[in-house]
C-alpha cells in the first residue's frame, strides 16, 4: 500500500474485523474518507462514530461524526479508532493508564502549527514491552501536541519510512500485517514538506539511505 503509493512516510491507520485472529485486515471499521470520497466499510453513512480525520485546510479534528458531518467539514481523508488523547490542548487521560496496560501504539497527533506527528511504539517483545496510551498522551503533549488519537495499536502498528517497515511489529515474523487502509505522507509539488525525527531534521530525497537505527 505504501510503495504502490510512493509514500514518504505510512503509519497504520483504522482497526478491522478480524474474527480469524490472522489480521486479515481487508475491511476497516468505522468511516473512512480518502481524497474527499467516502470509502463504504460497515459503518452506516448516517450514523456518528469516533474518527481522526483532516480537512482540505490540512486541519486534524477528532471526535464522533457522522459520515456526512465530516464531508460537510472538508474533510479529505478519516479513519476510524480510539480514544482520543489529547483534545485542543488538554489531556484526556487523567486517571489510571488509559487502559489496556502497556502494548505496541500507533498514534497521530498535530500541534498548534499544523505539524502533524506520528508516533509508534514497538511492544509485546523483548526488546520494548510498549506503552500504555497515557504514556503516550505524555510523549505528545511535550511535544507541542495539541490534538492527538490512538490508532489501532497491537501487531498493527507498523511505522514505513525510506521505502520499507523500520519498526518491530509484534506479529509471529515481526512483518508487517495485511491492513486495511494507512495514513500517507507523499511527495507534493505544491507543497514544501518538511520532516523531523526526534527534532532532527531529514531530507525526503535521502529516506532511502535511513536505516533501521533511528
């Protein structure tokens, strides 16, 4: 999905129906918008669900929204998890963990600025047992997150950069699972990206020289 797209950088996006336990990932739960257009899943159009999604502005917005409350919006691209972490400046997780205990995250988050952040964290292994989503609500919030949402986590969380998966996922091969649909980043000729990891800047001509030590 994400070379076929010529992504610079893809991040798991919606959750799925997997009633076999093998990540068949072919359809997506909840509402998802891809390039204006409503994307038909097992959510009726009419009916508000809990979306992550951003506006033709470049605007990220969360919440429960119908189908057609978000096309009436702009809205460009969505898709469908939760919870929400962090909502127009302030923390959500107030008590406990989050729930779920610690776990492999996938998180997407924007701060005052327009800069969109993705975060994805390795767990169920030996080398990172995860992070609960609290954690990660804290992670973001020092980093000037003002708006921030839980992607589907687990064996899904997958982070491509420099034309491959750079992460451990927590799958049996640590490969990459089939997903149904995934946040991606792409080169634009209208418009100047600019990339960082960890506040350190890198050159999207020269992601194919990154490697898995970052």
């Amino acid at each position: 999905m994400a070379k076929r797209n010529h992504a610079l950088v893809a991040v798991n996006a919606s959750g799925f129906a997997d009633e076999t336990g093998r990540g068949g990932g072919n359809i997506a739960t909840g509402i998802v918008i891809e390039n204006g257009k409503a994307i038909d899943t097992n959510i009726d159009k009419n009916t508000p669900t809990i979306i992550t999604g951003l506006t033709k502005f470049g605007q990220m917005i969360t919440g429960n929204y119908s189908t057609q409350q978000l096309l009436d919006k702009q809205v460009v691209s969505a898709a469908g998890f939760m919870p929400q972490l962090i909502v127009n400046g302030e923390k959500m997780i107030t008590e406990g963990d989050g729930g779920w205990g610690s776990a492999p995250r996938s998180i997407m988050a924007q701060k005052e600025d327009g800069t969109i952040m993705f975060l994805v964290i390795d767990g169920r292994q030996t080398h990172s047992i995860g992070a609960t989503l609290k954690e990660c609500q804290d992670i973001l919030y020092e980093k000037g997150a003002i708006n921030a949402m839980a992607m589907d986590g687990g064996s899904s969380a997958t982070l491509f950069l420099g034309g491959k998966v750079i992460n451990s996922p927590s799958t049996l091969s640590h490969e990459d699972r089939f997903l149904p649909n995934t946040w991606v980043v792409t080169a634009n000729s209208k418009q100047k990206i600019k990339m960082t990891i960890d506040g350190e800047k890198i050159n999207p001509k020269t992601l194919d020289e990154i490697g898995t030590n970052i």
